[in-house]
C-alpha cells in the first residue's frame, strides 16, 4: 500500500492549492480546474483510506484508536490557531452556539473542519454498517451524498424552488455548509470499507486506469459546467467525485510498493502546519517588503508555503520516527526482561526447569543416560543405536531393495567407483555401522548413475544463441547472464548490512542446483541454502565450498554425513536440539541455526517459548551458529496478510533484541557449554516476496529463491514494480508431425478437445513426464512456434501432446511460418518478439510459478547459452 501512502503527500499539497489559488494570477481557468476540480480528491481520499483501515465491524479496536487520534490531533490544532484566531478577532463575542458550532462541525480554523467531520461519519457509518450492512449502508450514504450535493455545488439548480430554498437555508444557518460528517465523510469512509472487502485486483489495473481516465475528464467537465452556471454553493462535491475516487483508490491499492508510514505522519503535518505558514509568509513578505512578489503572486506564494510546510513536517515527522522507534525497543526490551523474570520465577519455583523438571527428565526412567524410550527407540540405548542391533543399517539387506549381490551382478562393483568416503569409512572412524550404510547409499547413486542416469556435466553442454538445435526432443535452457543480471538487481536494492543465501533447493528450482551455485560463487555468493541432506552433498561433490544451510529436517542417522560434508543442520524443536546436542558431546558438534515459529506453523521452536530457547542456547555439544524464521504470507498484499506479516517480524524482532540481552547478562553468570557465541549469531527472516515487500529489514541474510531465477509467484506482481528480473530457464521442444484433421475429430486421451472446423493438428515431444502439467491443455494455454502463439489442445500425454496450428495456413504468401516438422516450440521463452514467462504457464495451470520450474523433470536436456 505504498502509492496510497505517497498519493497522501500529493492530496496534503492539493489542500494546500486549494486556500492559495496558485495558477490565478496565470489563468483562471487552468486554476480553476486545478483548485476547484482535481483538489476536490485530496479530502474524499483521507476519508477512503480511513474507511479502508478502519471501517471493519469485526475489529471495533481499530474504531476507537483511528476517533481517540483524530480528537488528539484535533486539540491539538485547535490550540496551535488559537493565536492566529486571537489575532484574527475571531475570539470576540463568544457564545456558547457558536464555540458548539465551531468546534463540532466547522472546526476552529478554515481547514479543520476535516477532523469533526471524519469523526462523526466513522461513528454514523459504523453504525450503519453493524446494523444494515455494508451493501444498505452505501445505499444511505448514496442519498446523503446526492442531498449534500443539493446544497453544494448544484444549489442553483434548487435555489429557485422556495420550499427548497428555505429548508436548505435553515442548514446552512446551522451547518454553514453541507461538506461535513453528515453529508460528505460517509460515502467515502465507506467506499474505502468496500474496496477493502473486494480485494485490490477487481477490476485489475488497466481497467482502474481507464476508468480513472473517463471519470476524470468527466468530473472536469462538470465541475467547468455548474461554475459556468454559477450554481456552487460551495464546490466540494460532484456527481463523478465518487466515480473517480473508486478507480482512483483502486489503482493505487494495485502498485505493490512499500508502505512510507513517515509519509502518513508527514501529510498529517502538511495538513494541519499550512495554513499557519500561509500566515507567515504573509507576514514575512509585509515585513521585508516583498508583498508583490511572494504573496500577490500566486505562484510564487504557493511555492513558499509548500517548500517551508514540507520541510517542517518532513523535520517532524522523522522526529517521530526516531522517538516512536526508541520507543519500540524500550518496550520490547521491557517485555523480554518481563519475560525472563517470568522463566526465573518459575525456575525457582521448579516449574519448567531444564534441571531440575524430575518427571521430564530423571523420573520416568527416561534419563538422557539411560536413552530408553524418549525418542520412540524402545530396544536400545542410544550408544547402540549405530553398533549392536542385529537388525542395523549396515545388516539389514533389503531395506532400500537391494541385496548383497546386486552391484557385483550389475557388472559395477562398489570398488570400481570412485568412494569419497573410503578414507573415513575404512578406519571406521566416529560412526561404527552407520557409515557403511551410508556409503552403500552413496556408491548406489554413483552406480545409477554410471548406469544412464545424467549429472549435471552429462545435462549441461554449450551452444551458440538460443536457436535450439541442442539435438535432443525436449530440452531447457539456463542463462548465466540473465542468473547474474537477477544478482545484480537484488543486490541494487540489498541493505549495506546484509547478504544473499541462495536458496538452491528443489535442483535450483529446476536450473541445476550444482551448476547455479557455481556461477553465483563465482560472483561471490558464499552462503547457500538447500532442503536436504542429499543437496547438501550434491553441492559439495560439485565443489561448492560456501556456507550451506540444511533448512529442513535431517535423520539424526544421518549426522554424521552432516559433518562430513560440512553442512549447517536446521534444529527443527528443542527434543530435536537435545538429541543434537547429545551427539555433539559423544561425537562431534554439528553447526545448526534454529528454526523459530513466529506463526507458519510448519518446523521451529515456538518464537515466544523464551524457556525452550534459553534451554537450548545452554545446551552443549552444537554449534548454534543462527537464527532465523519464515514469512508465510508475505507475498500477499491484502491487510490482514499484511499485518500477520508484520506480527511475525515483531515477533523475530523481539527475539533477536531479546537473545542479545539474555546473552550478554548469561555469559558470565552461566557456564559457556558452546563453541559458539550467542551474542554473534546470524539472523535471517526474509524469503523472496519477504524481501520483495519488506526490503527496508536489515537482517544477516535475505534468503532469496524464486526470484534469483527471474520468476515471480504470480504473473501480476512482474507489473507491480521492483527489480527488474529477466527469467533465467526457457523450455522448448519439437514438432514431430503435423497432420490434417477433419471438423468434428476428437483428439487425445478421453476425447478431450474437439475440432470445430477443419485443420491441422501438431504433435510436441513433450509431456507430464517431462513435467508439464496433465491440465496444461485445457485452461486455453499457447505455445510460441516461428514467433507466434498457438493453443495447446486435449489432455497432456505422459511424453507428447498437440497443438492447434491450424492458423499457420494463414500466413502470407512468401512469409516462412508455417508450422513443419522439426520446428522449434517453446512453452516458457522467448521466441522472435512473443515470450511467454513461467508466470503464464503456472496461471493456466492454477498453481505457481515455483511449481512449475521445480517439476521439470530430469529428462529434460538441459543447455545453456554463450554469454556474448
């Protein structure tokens, strides 16, 4: 919602336009349409983006802290005028129906009318809404707002009427105008609660724009029109303002920028300090003479006030900033130290104690010593877990389908690979049985793969451009320099604290997770992050020799393998940390970060289980070498999924600030067990669309994923604004045949599609084996062949599926496009001047674009280009 908080400072300086008149001295038409017209936006906007905030009948708290601020800043400007009303003589002759008047409905000062009027039409349209709903309720301020407009800008048309004329006269005499609470605020506080209630893609952004256009050049027409009647009353509302406003609001609500809380303060200011500097200007130009210049001119005059009303709000408003942030940590700070009283209350009371929790830990005949049932492992303690039973990894012989002589029979004995583990293995170093059966998983992969199955050398090979003569039926393409032009950009908006962790999961989504993190530690990426041991390792036989990050969980089996390679284990929950921390003291301690919940719900410790994390942290025998959590809705921009998102940064927040400060008042009061020091942990919080909408936290890490690939989610966020990604994979095929089709065939498995007219049908070696959606046919999805679109046609085949070419044929005489067999097909790419991107294919699909790259398969060739 940052355009919305931007457009406040152009609605706050449209306020500011409106009391000076800046193009009348120029043309009086032009200022007309400026002032009188377009400013007539800038109050119906704060009411929209109130309503859009506040207006929601199931949080009544939002209700009471949006008229609790508008009265405090509302005393707050009657008290800074008073001076200038003092001196303006408007505080003779008080009465008591004047002051009333005054202060509840014209507001003390010309401009402070806005904050009684927004507080008495959110507490009119609050009611509405609870009793009538929001459908009625717009249909009552609907008539309010037509009776407004009477007695406003159309007041001419009724003002021969007597019976009208009186009645609106007696208002006036008590409401002076009809641009209040009554008349004006609710339509548009309600508007906001309706866009809000919709959604910002409905109507999408093209369709808000052209609305906008229209209204626009409408609302201008009929505001030139009533004033060449002379009808105004006053000029605040028109027919199309509301028109406008709705397409106005919605685009905006559609650019996915970061939300400038300073620029709401900052407007806020600009609002109430203008006219205060209106009078000041005045004042210094009688003073030094320049009347004629700084204040008869208009312009000039103009410029003065908002130049000086944006330098001192901006000066405020950061202000703010600094003491509203301060007071953040101290609270935060408070709560942590609260907290911790708390866990040591309830230490010393016995409750929870790590120690001293006898039934927990001693009493149940369940002791760490004794390792008898407390993770499930009923038959041994866990000193025999690798040696003694019978029925062991390294006896078992057909737990993974294969017996003793199956690599003897297949001609390829394990001696004959290459083993990376022989020089610990045949020592029997640290691990006893465990490590031949991980040697046997090893040497098993290693000879599926002498046995057909490609590597990444095998996959990759060199071409020239992108023409696709690789050789093979399907195939991708990976592009370094698209790869590094996406590095370029992330780090363009990267914060000078922070660092990129590759996330290379999933085969780097698709691309080559070996091949990838080569070409990104070459440009100097050293942190990567993977879901699986097996990646973990992947990468290190690739010879990528950064920090890697485990970031899922991994069978304590198998931890051994963890520090062969080097890895970083993710401690997915405290008994998970236990059972860590009781290898690391009998074996050798694993490097780990913690998982903290701040509200996925998926892997971690809870994030405000300040006694779990303080147990962990004093367990030894691990390396704990990070922290970090996940943003589950961060990609998503509607309020609610914006305001969980910011709960699970406080969250995060608080821990870090409060781990520091557990740490550094522990240290030396506690016995350090850890190799590693908790005060220089490693945060990291933000995955691709957390950093996309939230660039500005500063963490250790930013843990970008789909987008270092030039993917987005979902097609509409590429047009929302951010960096400029180039996709990285392109995926292509071949036609095998093309052939003739009667009207009225019905084509593929099911009979699925059927041929209304005659014409010709094209055969693509490619299918779901590959990893092409099953549906990808039947949701009007294209492919581009010589440069055009075509659209896939009947259910996807496990190896091939058809194209409808038929419109080929169409091609002008001369022109190379019909569609032969041999023609290159490209279903994400570019191909002449179309390109269809990952974000297409994955909304024909109804899924996402992570999805899409991950699920294609190894049969495909993969090639990349010569950079040139």
């Amino acid at each position: 919602m940052g355009a919305l908080d931007w457009f406040r400072i152009a609605a706050a300086f449209l306020v500011t336009a409106i009391h000076i008149s800046p193009l009348e001295n120029i043309t009086v038409w032009g200022d007309l349409t400026l002032t009188r017209i377009l400013g007539r936006v800038a109050v119906p906007f704060f009411f929209m983006a109130t309503g859009y905030f506040v207006l929601d009948p199931e949080r009544p708290d939002r209700l009471k802290k949006s008229i609790r601020k508008n009265l405090l800043w509302y005393l707050f400007a009657v008290a800074l005028y008073l001076p200038v009303n003092w001196y303006a003589g408007r505080l003779i002759g008080l009465n008591a129906g004047y002051v009333s008047q005054e202060l509840l409905v014209l507001g003390t000062f010309y401009h402070l009318w806005y904050f009684p009027a927004v507080i008495t039409g959110l507490l009119l349209t609050w009611g509405l809404y609870r009793l009538a709903g929001l459908r009625i309720s717009l249909g009552i301020s609907a008539v309010l707002y037509l009776f407004g407009l009477l007695g406003d800008s159309y007041y001419g048309l009724i003002a021969g009427v007597p019976i009208l004329k009186g009645m609106y006269e007696g208002l006036f005499a008590i409401l002076e105008n009809t641009r209040n609470g009554l008349f004006l605020a609710p339509l548009f506080l309600l508007l906001g609660a309706a866009l809000r209630e919709r959604g910002p893609g409905k109507p999408d952004s093209r369709q808000n724009a052209v609305g906008l256009a229209v209204s626009l050049a409408l609302l201008i027409a009929e505001g030139v029109l009533v004033h060449m009647a002379d009808w105004p009353h006053h000029d605040s509302m028109y027919l199309c303002l509301p028109a406008v406003m709705v397409f106005l609001f919605g685009l905006l609500s559609q650019l996915q920028t970061e939300e400038q809380p300073s620029l709401r303060r900052m407007s806020l200011w600009i609002y109430i300090l203008h006219p205060a500097f209106i009078v000041a200007v005045r004042r210094f130009a009688k003073v030094v003479r320049a009347e004629e210049l700084l204040v008869e001119n208009r312009l000039v005059h103009y410029l003065c006030v908002a130049a000086a009303t944006a330098v001192t709000a901006w000066l405020l408003a950061f202000l703010g900033d600094m003491i509203g942030e301060r007071r953040r940590i101290r609270r935060e700070e408070e709560e942590w130290d609260d907290a911790l009283e708390r866990e040591d209350r309830e230490y010393e009371a016995g409750e929870d104690s790590f120690e001293e929790d006898e039934e927990f830990y001693e009493d149940d005949g369940e002791s760490y010593e004794d390792g008898e049932d407390f993770y499930g492992d009923d038959t041994e303690p866990y000193e025999d877990y690798y040696e003694d039973d019978e029925k062991s990894y390294r006896d078992e012989e057909d737990l993974y389908g294969t017996d003793e002589g199956s690599y003897e029979e297949n001609g390829e004995s394990c001696e004959d690979d290459r083993d990376p583990y022989e020089n610990g293995y045949d020592t029997g170093e640290d691990a006893g049985g465990s490590y031949d059966w991980s040697r046997a998983i090893i040497a098993e992969a290693e000879l599926s793969m002498a046995k057909g199955e490609k590597t990444i050398a095998m996959q990759t090979k060199k071409v020239s451009g992108i023409s696709g003569e690789p050789g093979g039926r399907a195939w991708m393409e990976i592009s370094r320099s698209a790869l590094i032009h996406n590095l370029d950009e992330l780090y363009r908006i990267l914060p000078d604290e922070s660092s990129i962790m590759a996330v290379v999961k999933a085969d780097a989504y698709g691309h080559g997770a070996v091949m990838t993190a080569s070409w990104l530690e070459e440009e100097g990426i050293t942190d990567f992050a993977v879901a699986t041991l097996w990646e973990g390792a992947e990468l290190r036989e690739g010879g990528i020799a950064g920090n890697i990050l485990i970031l899922g969980y991994t069978n304590p089996t198998d931890w051994p393998l963890v520090a062969e390679y080097d890895l970083i284990q993710t401690i997915v929950d405290e008994e998970y940390a236990v059972r860590m921390s009781r290898y690391g003291e009998e074996h050798e301690s694993l490097r780990a970060h913690l998982a903290v919940d701040t509200g996925m719900h998926r892997l971690g410790v809870a994030g405000d289980d300040y006694a779990a994390l303080q147990r962990i942290l004093e367990l030894p025998g691990i390396r704990l070498e990070g922290m970090f959590s996940h943003l589950c809705a961060a990609d998503s921009r509607e309020q609610a999924d914006v305001e969980y998102t910011k709960q699970q940064i406080r969250q995060f927040e608080l821990l870090r600030i409060g781990i520091g400060k557990l740490h550094s008042q522990s240290r030396q009061e506690r016995k350090a067990v850890q190799e590693g020091d908790h005060g220089c942990l490693c945060f990291h919080l933000q995955n691709s669309y957390g950093f996309l909408n939230y660039p500005r936290l500063r963490y250790d890490y930013v843990r970008p994923g789909v987008i270092l690939y030039g993917a987005y989610s979902d097609e509409k966020d590429r047009s929302a604004g951010g960096p400029d990604l180039e996709p990285v994979m392109s995926v292509r095929a071949r036609v095998a045949m093309v052939k003739p089709v009667e009207a009225g065939m019905e084509l593929g498995y099911g009979r699925a599609f059927r041929m209304k007219n005659s014409g010709m049908i094209a055969t693509v070696t490619i299918g779901y084996a590959d990893g092409i959606p099953r549906n990808y046919g039947e949701n009007h999805s294209k492919v581009l062949i010589r440069g055009r679109r075509y659209p896939v046609v009947g259910r996807v085949c496990m190896d091939q599926f058809l194209v409808d070419v038929t419109a080929s044929l169409n091609t002008p005489e001369g022109a190379d496009g019909v569609v032969r067999a041999g023609d290159v097909v490209t279903l994400i790419g570019r191909d002449g001047q179309e390109r269809i991107l990952a974000e297409e294919m994955a909304g024909w699909c109804h899924t996402i674009t992570n999805e899409i790259l991950c699920r294609m398969g190894a049969r495909l060739e993969r090639v990349t280009e010569e950079d040139s």
